[in-house]
C-alpha cells in the first residue's frame, strides 16, 4: 500500500513539473463547470469500473469479467467527446 502511495505522489509530482513547464502559457482557465465534469467522470469511471467487473464475474468466468473490466477505457472516450 505504501509503495502504491508513493507511486501514485511520483506520479502525481512529475505530471505537475510537466504542467507547469508547458502550460505556463496559456492563458484559458479552468472553470467549475469542467472541474465538475472531471470530478463526475472520474467518480463514474471508478463506479462502473467496479460494477462491470464483478457482474461479468458473476454471470460469466473470471477471464470474461477481467475482459469487460477493460471496456471502461472504451466509456472514458466515449463519455469525454
């Protein structure tokens, strides 16, 4: 968990160095009706991430529900245009 932890503040870390780097420009903010719909599409993902994987382990083999649990990626594009 620990190691998840510090992955995750690398991570984290790295991707702001980046932002901060590239986007020191550019002058549209964000507003709070696009942090809205990244905190429910975020919210969402984790949601049906979960729920896809354990119905397609309860209606079907373990391979299967691994296979669906990917599709949220495929929701996450879709949702996002």
């Amino acid at each position: 968990m620990f190691l998840w932890f510090m992955l995750m503040l690398l991570a984290l870390l790295a991707t702001a160095v980046l932002a901060i780097l590239f986007e020191r420009k550019n002058e549209s903010k964000i507003t709070k009706s696009v942090l809205c719909d990244i905190f429910f599409l975020g919210l969402l993902g984790a949601v049906l991430g979960r729920t896809i994987f354990f119905a397609g382990l309860e209606y079907t083999s373990l391979t299967f529900a691994s296979a669906t649990a990917n599709v949220v990626s495929i929701h996450y594009l879709y949702l996002g245009s």
